[in-house]
C-alpha cells in the first residue's frame, strides 16, 4: 500500500510556474485551500516556461469564471482575443475541398446542425448537397465576418461557446500576482534535488542554496523537464510518435499593423511537412510550424515558415522547440501528480494542452475534496486522464489519416500510417459505408471530448465523399446566421475597446 492512503495532505508543493503551475494553484486555492491544505509553489528564476500556447478551447472560460476572473481582465492583461474555432487551409490537394472550418458550437443556436448531418448523409449517397461546415454554424457565421461574440441585444454572448487566444507567459504572471494576492506561499528558487523517504515517496525538495521544502504532497509542473514524475520517480512517458510524426515547432511573432487580419479564428495551414498557426494575439502575430524533423530539416523548416508569413518576417529571429510528445502511464503516482506538459503533450492542432491540464486540475481538486485519496482514487484517476488523452489523439491524427496532398512523403506516409486505434478505424468504415453514422459515433465516442457534429466537420471538411458526389454548383449567398452575426461587435475593434477602457 502507498502513502496515499489515509486523510488528504496538509502541506501540498507545487514544483514549477509556467500556466500549469499558476493554473493550478489558483484552482487548489479555491479548493483544498479553503478545507485547510496550505499552498505552497517554488518556481526557477532562471528556467523560463515555454511561452508558448496560445489557443484555448472553450474549457477556458469555465476556469475563469471558477476562479474569479473576468474576461475584461483577460483582455488588458493578457492581451487575449476571441477564438469561435479553427480554420484548416490547405489539407486536401482538391480545389473543390481547400479549407474548411470547425466551429466551437453554440447549444441554443444549432437550428442547421440537423441540416449539416442530413446533407452530409445524403451526399455520402451521392447526392448534390451543400456540405461545408462553415454554412451551417453561428461561430462560423461570426469569424467570416470578423465578428466578436459579443454585441449589443439581441445578441447573446451567455449562449455561445468560444474560447480565447492570449500570451500565455502574460496569463501565467496574471494568475501569479492573483495567487500571491490570496496568499500563497510563494518561494522563488530552482530546486536542485527531489528527496524521496524510505517507502519510496517524496519527502521533501533541496533548492540551490541548501533551502528545504517538505510536503505531504507534491505536484509536478516542471514541464517537460519532469523533475519530479520522471527523473525521481521513473515514470516512463509513452510516446505518440508511431502515430503522429511532428516532434518540432518553428514560431515567429509579427507586428499587428493597420492592413493586418486580426480574426476571431486560429488558422491551421497544412505545409509540407506539417503546418502552421496563426494566432492574433494583442499586438502581435505569433505564427508556428509544427513539423517533423524526420521529414525536413530545422532550416527548410524555418524557410517554408517565413515564406507562408512573407515579409513582416523579415528581420524576426525564430524560436524553435523540441516537441516531446506522448504521455504519462501514471500521471499520479506515490505521492505525486503531474500536470501540465510534464503529464504529457499531443501536438497543438486542435490545442488541447491547457484542456487537458485543466481537466486534469479539476478532477484531481475533486478527489482531495472529497477526501477521495486512496489507492483506488489514484487508479480511478489515472484512467480517467488516460482517456482523456487517448481520446483527444484519435480526433488529432484524424486530420493526418483523411488528407489527400501528394507534395511531399510526409503526408504520403500520414496517410498510409495503419498505427491507428479501432475507433478511428471504425469512424472511417461507419462514414464510408454510407450506413447511418451518428449510430456509430454513438458507439465509438461516446466518451470522447468532440462531439458528433465535431467528427461530421472534419470528414465533410476533408471532402471524404465519393468520387461523383459532387458539390452544387450555386451556393447559398448568404449565412442563415447572417443577419444576427452582424449586429455583433467588430473582433479588433471591440478589443481595442477594452483595453483602453
Ligand atoms: C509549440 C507548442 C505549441 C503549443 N500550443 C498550445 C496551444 O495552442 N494551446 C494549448 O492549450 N497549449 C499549447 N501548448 C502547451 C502549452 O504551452 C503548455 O501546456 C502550457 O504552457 C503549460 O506549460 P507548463 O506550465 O506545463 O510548462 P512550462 O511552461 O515549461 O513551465 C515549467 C515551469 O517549471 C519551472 N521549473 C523547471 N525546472 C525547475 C526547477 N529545477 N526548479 C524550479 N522550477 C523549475 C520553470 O521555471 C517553469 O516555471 C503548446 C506547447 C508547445 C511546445
């Protein structure tokens, strides 16, 4: 039996403040923080956090509202601006198909969604219907028209989902100065050692200067470093490289200038041998090609990134990062959880990091609240997260698995690669056979963290049709949403709107 047994800790250590961190000590704060566990988190001073990471999904403004933050604070502080979902340019090699977009939905304005599943069954059976995600969606009716979610009424902002773009170092300082604010105890430090007793659990932290921090418990944000989780207490990180090949991100940061779009959108462009992001964040542009270095080298990488972004590029130092993804077999092991990257990482596509950190703060806050801290809580939990992973991949490598370019191996090889689970392999049978798909979605995702109409977007999107089903010629020339989506706010304006207010 470990010591996770008995009655939750007194003394909890957070271990490292990059948003992981910060994330979570806001939220055990407002949780174990108020039953009585005392708070303590240790950053390096000298080990920056990754900084990047800048799309969120919709998870997001849950966390805010549950610690307490408004979006308005969001805005000035962290130079954040709406996201109502991802467009993907460039991933099929078909002229009819060149980019589609997957809208966050908004539950209360889905009057097409039934429209979209029955066009797209129909056209499944070869009939001429309209199939783009794009015409059926409010949040998408939005982003065409540079729209914020927000307006004057009748416009509803308490009925849509969106999410946010922001400068995730700037959101970890925001949500450092709320935790000193409410009395953390704040200690800044490296920490050179991780101590473990004789059972084997982690006893307490050394820092440079010979300083000694005990706990009770112990929570590993330390990136992808893993100080506590991998290098003390040997857990392995599973990787998912047999099934998504990008192990490296080439980003550049642009000016906003007055000609430069500022959508209320992530752009994710297929490139030869991955894709980019393209994020409108404060002042800023923050571009990032994901890419393998099996497959092209870091300086043809950096090339083919810098021409997708054409001159604003020019005289702009890149960054680049090493990618390590996959995930943890026991995000909480002994008397240690991981969180955030050091619990693992599925490439940014759909950016999910921040979700899955959050979910994972969240449930964990649910057990030590509950008094749940036993060995079966921790089992319980382990596969909870697990899941949560592995589900999120399957929808991730989708994209990979349905693209259609010839430009280069790469996308040859994503496309070829059979490293992919029964689920997917299910989906694609279910949507091929043209029987009745939402029987099968029903079956394999029942669990999953995208819903029907998500996987309905990306095979429509993708154009996975049959050969002669052709789209119609004569399109619809106005959005259904239209005339509601433009009384909204103008995205750029309203933002800069808030901030100077
Ligand atoms: C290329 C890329 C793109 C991404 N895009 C997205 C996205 O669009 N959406 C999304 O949700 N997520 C995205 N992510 C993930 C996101 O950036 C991270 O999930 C998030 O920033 C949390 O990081 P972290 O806090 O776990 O780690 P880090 O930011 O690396 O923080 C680690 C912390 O540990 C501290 N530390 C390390 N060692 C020690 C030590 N010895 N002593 C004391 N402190 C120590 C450091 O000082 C730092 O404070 C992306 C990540 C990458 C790499």
């Amino acid at each position: 039996m470990s010591s996770t047994q008995g009655k939750p800790p007194e003394n909890i250590l957070i271990v490292g403040g990059g948003s992981a961190g910060w994330m979570c000590a806001s939220v055990f704060l407002n949780t174990m923080g108020k039953a009585g566990s005392r708070i303590t988190l240790i950053e390096s001073p000298n080990i920056p956090s990754i900084g990047v990471g800048e799309g969120t999904t919709p998870l997001f403004k849950r966390f805010l509202n549950f610690v307490g933050i408004s979006e308005e604070e969001l805005i000035r502080h962290c130079k954040a601006s709406y996201k109502l979902g991802i467009k993907f340019p460039g991933w099929t090699n078909s002229e009819e198909f060149p980019s589609y977009f997957h809208p966050f939905t908004s539950p209360g304005l889905t009057q097409f969604e039934d429209d979209f599943f029955s066009y797209c069954d129909r056209r499944r059976q070869r009939e001429n219907l309209n199939t783009d995600p794009g015409d059926f969606f409010f949040n998408a009716a939005l982003a065409s028209l540079s729209k914020a979610p927000l307006g004057p009424p009748p416009c509803d902002a308490g009925k849509l989902e969106y999410a946010y773009h922001f400068d995730t170092a700037l959101v970890a300082d925001y949500l450092k100065q709320r935790c000193i604010d409410l009395g953390i105890n704040y200690v800044s430090a490296d920490v050179s050692e991780v101590v473990q007793n004789d059972q084997g659990d982690l006893s307490h932290v050394l820092t440079e200067s010979g300083e000694k921090l005990t706990a009770d418990f112990f929570v590993d944000c330390t990136g992808f470093r893993k100080l506590l989780i991998g290098k003390t207490l040997d857990e392995k990180i599973l990787p998912y490289k047999p099934r998504l090949f990008n192990d490296s991100a080439c980003v550049i940061r642009t000016a906003v200038s007055e000609d430069v779009e500022f959508p209320p959108y992530t752009e994710s462009t297929a490139l030869k041998c991955g894709w980019a992001w393209r994020i409108p964040i404060g002042s800023k542009i923050s571009w990032g090609y994901v890419h393998s270095s099996d497959y092209t080298s870091k300086e043809d990488a950096e090339q083919e990134l810098r021409s997708l972004i054409g001159e604003d590029a020019e005289g702009i130092d890149a960054l680049y990062i090493k990618l390590e993804t996959g995930r943890l077999a026991q995000h909480w092991k002994r008397n240690c959880v991981a969180i955030g990257l050091s619990q693992g990482f599925i490439e940014p596509l759909e950016a999910t990091a921040l979700a899955l950190t959050q979910f994972s703060i969240n449930r964990f806050a649910t057990h030590f609240t509950r008094g749940g801290y036993s060995d079966a809580h921790r089992d319980f939990y382990n596969d909870i997260i697990n899941e949560a992973f592995d589900r999120t991949i399957d929808y991730i490598q989708m994209h990979y698995k349905l693209n259609t370019r010839e430009d280069s191996q790469y996308w040859i090889d994503c496309r070829e690669n059979d490293n992919i689970t029964d689920t997917m392999r299910a989906i694609i049978n279910g949507w091929d056979s043209g029987g009745d798909f939402i029987e099968v979605l029903k079956e394999q995702v029942h669990r999953s963290s995208y819903a029907p109409y998500s996987w309905y977007c990306i095979m429509a999107g993708m154009g996975r049709f049959p050969e002669n089903a052709r789209q119609p010629t004569v399109r619809q020339t106005q959005h259904p949403y239209h005339e509601l989506a433009i009384q909204h706010h103008d995205h750029y304006q309203y933002l800069q709107n808030v901030s100077a207010s």
